[in-house]
C-alpha cells in the first residue's frame, strides 16, 4: 500500500481541486461540525476533484462517511473512532491513518494495525482544535531515532504548520512524508504553490533517512 509523501489537508472540494491540479496525489477531507448531508455533499464533490486527477481520498474523523462514498481511506484523531474498530468497518482494503503527538502513541498505533502515522504538530497551527504539545524539530529528530530503534517502519508524516522551508530539516528527521494544509490552501496561488511542494518532495536530496 503506497502512502504518498506529500499529502494535503482540504476543507473544500475547491481546494481539493486547486491543490490536485498542482500535483499533489493525495488528499484528505477534513470538515468540522457540518451537518451530516453537507458532509456527505462535500465529501462526493472533493472525491470527484480527486478522481479527476487519480488522487487519493482520505476522509477526516469519519469512518461511516468514507465506506459509503468508497473513498480511500479514513484518518482518525486520538479522540474519533479506534483503528481497529474502523478496520473491522472498512476491511483490509482501505487505508486508515492514526494521530499521534509521542512515541507511545505511536506504538499504539503501530499495535492496532494503521497503515500510516500523521506525527505532530510541528508548530502552533489554527486548523487543530485541541493542539497537542509542540514538538518542533528537536521532538521529531527523537520520536524518528526510536523508531528506527524499535524496528518501527509504518510510514511517519510530518503535520502541524509545515512549510516548503522546513522541507529539507524534516526530512532529515527521518520522516516518510509532510501533511500540508495552510501552506497550499492560504497562498495567493494555490495551484502554483502546491507544485512547489510537489517538486520538493520529488527532489532526490530529499530522500528519508529511515
């Protein structure tokens, strides 16, 4: 199961589309306390963005939501649904990405089956309700180093207020890709913006070390 390394956090099927036309191939849904029919609307219209391009769709928080539109996948928080629980909803075939903020959360995650791990925040970012702890680089760089030590190899994402300038140092970290949602979706050109990240993540000195 391919997990892209850039992956980009849409509210809209707008953005969605905006971003997909830059390049990026991997794209997750998240919307916040919408009434269930105007999730449903929005979720089809971002899935149609996608499909247009060939990109992957993850649905935010919504396990329910993802298997009866057939989208890709499901991302959950650490206060939404159990992975295992929406394993044994979805099936083997879907993905299902977990949040974690430390390293026993990682582990957890690791236990319960998910395909990927969306790592964070890096920095402060309004698009978290309830932001974890802060881990900056130097939380990266150690989070990275046990699992290396521990034999972990589940796909790391970094999240959480990422930059195209702080590509290369997370990188570095050992991190399988970045989750980027203000970055893209705030810029004066989208489209362009996304095809900047697209070709820093294609950009071989930027390879991950783990």
């Amino acid at each position: 199961m391919k997990i892209n390394k850039l992956q980009y956090i849409a509210t809209t099927a707008q953005a969605a589309g905006l971003a997909c036309q830059g390049g990026v191939r991997w794209v997750q849904l998240r919307v916040k306390n919408l009434p269930p029919t105007e999730w449903r609307q929005r979720a089809l219209a971002t899935q149609a963005a996608c499909r247009q391009y060939g990109s992957t769709l993850i649905i935010n928080d919504n396990p329910a939501l993802a298997l009866e539109i057939g989208a890709d996948g499901v991302h959950l928080g650490q206060q939404d649904m159990p992975p295992a629980e929406a394993r044994a909803l979805l099936g083997p075939g879907f993905i299902i990405g977990g949040t974690a903020n430390t390293f026993a959360d990682i582990e957890a995650l690791v236990a319960a089956g998910v395909n990927y791990i969306g790592l964070g925040p890096f920095r402060f970012t309004t698009t978290k309700e309830k932001l974890s702890p802060i881990l900056g680089l130097a939380g990266y760089a150690e989070i990275m180093a046990q699992c290396r030590a521990t034999g972990i190899t589940v796909p790391i994402v970094g999240i959480g207020g990422v930059g195209l300038a702080d590509m290369a140092a997370l990188w570095a970290t050992g991190v399988h890709g970045v989750a980027v949602s203000g970055a893209i979706g705030q810029a004066a050109n989208p489209t362009a913006t996304a095809a900047l990240f697209v070709a820093e993540v294609a950009d071989n000195q930027y390879v991950a070390t783990a």
